[in-house]
C-alpha cells in the first residue's frame, strides 16, 4: 500500500505551485502580443492556435508541436466552454477580441493558459492517486480514499458522500475533480502571477 503521507505531501499547494502554476504562469506572462485586437476571424484563429501552440510545448510536450488546426480546434473549445458558461459562445468571444472589449485577445490567452494549467494538476492529483494506490488492494484503496476525504472532506463538493468511500475507490475521477474545483476556488495555484 502506497502512503497517505506521500499523498499528502504531493498534494501539498506550495509542491502543485512549483511543479505545475509557476511554470504555466510564466509561460502565459512570456507571450507578449502586438496588439490586444484582432481585424478578422482568420487572425483570430491564428493567434489562438499559435498560443495554444506556445503553452502546450513549453509546459506539456516539452518540445513536440501540435498542428496548427489541433492547436486552433483546441483553443477554440476552452474558448468556446468559458465563453458559453457565461452564456455567450466562440462569436462573442471573437466579437471581445476583435473590438478590444472585455480583456481583448489578452484574455483568450489567458483562459487557454488557466484551462492547460488546471488540466496539468487534474494530471498531476490522478498520478499521485495512482502511484499510492494498490489498484489490486480494495481494502488500500477504500483506506485511502477514506483518509483522503477525512483529511480534505471540508474543501470537497457538498455532493461528496463521505461515508461512502467505497464509491470513490472504484473510481477517484469525481473526487479529484472536485478537489480540483476547490483549489480552484481557494488556492493561489490558480491564480497567475
């Protein structure tokens, strides 16, 4: 069985900060834009892929290049996803940058790099969870997850059943998930520099 303990001090926010936030916000803070409009959709397009591009070698290929139409489809679906959580859509979206309104292209960029960063550390909780948990051990697994939701049951979504740890021991998708979300919401891992 793995250790809580190891869980605990890979899960720390200051070890997620250094390994996953800083670099992301670094990354996103050294691409610098001409101009924070855009004159077309096909501009628009471009540079979104470019960053997409930009942010993904630099902090999750460490060096392989997406192509320029996976880059932009990708971009466009983060774009897209926070644009139609505020009820608005990619138009609204292209309509901001090209205007300069609402952050501009500026803050396009900036919801790709927020939107890389928190899928690094999904990455990142899923692997510490996977390395000290016995997959062929149900009795480590419930244990852990038991300790895990014990520990951290305060930051967990209220939809959390923490008297069921057994349901998040087949399956932790939905308790990192929402762990994730609470960092999100308190953790300065979330927040640039």
């Amino acid at each position: 069985m793995g250790s809580f303990e190891t869980i605990l001090r890979q899960l720390d926010e200051r070890e997620i900060a250094k390994k996953i936030g800083i670099p992301h916000d670094e990354t996103r803070m050294s691409y610098s834009l001409k101009k924070n409009t855009v004159d077309n959709f096909n501009e628009f397009g471009k540079i979104i892929s470019d960053y997409y591009n930009y942010h993904f070698v630099k902090c999750i290929s460490h060096g392989g290049n997406l192509p320029p139409s996976e880059a932009e489809g990708r971009a466009k679906e983060i774009i897209e996803q926070k644009f139609h959580s505020k009820g608005s859509n990619l138009q609204g979206a292209f309509n901001d940058a090209h205007e300069g309104t609402n952050g501009g292209l500026r803050i396009m960029l900036d919801l790709i790099a927020e939107q890389l960063k928190y899928e690094a550390v999904e990455r990142h909780i899923r692997k510490v969870f996977d390395d000290q948990i016995d997959p062929t051990s149900w009795e480590d697994k419930v244990d852990i997850i038991r300790q895990f939701i014990s520990r951290c049951g305060v930051d967990l979504a209220p939809a959390i059943d923490a008297r069921n740890p057994e349901r998040y021991a087949k399956d932790y998708t939905e308790l990192i998930r929402s762990y994730i979300k609470a960092l999100s919401q308190t953790s300065s891992i979330f927040r640039r520099l």
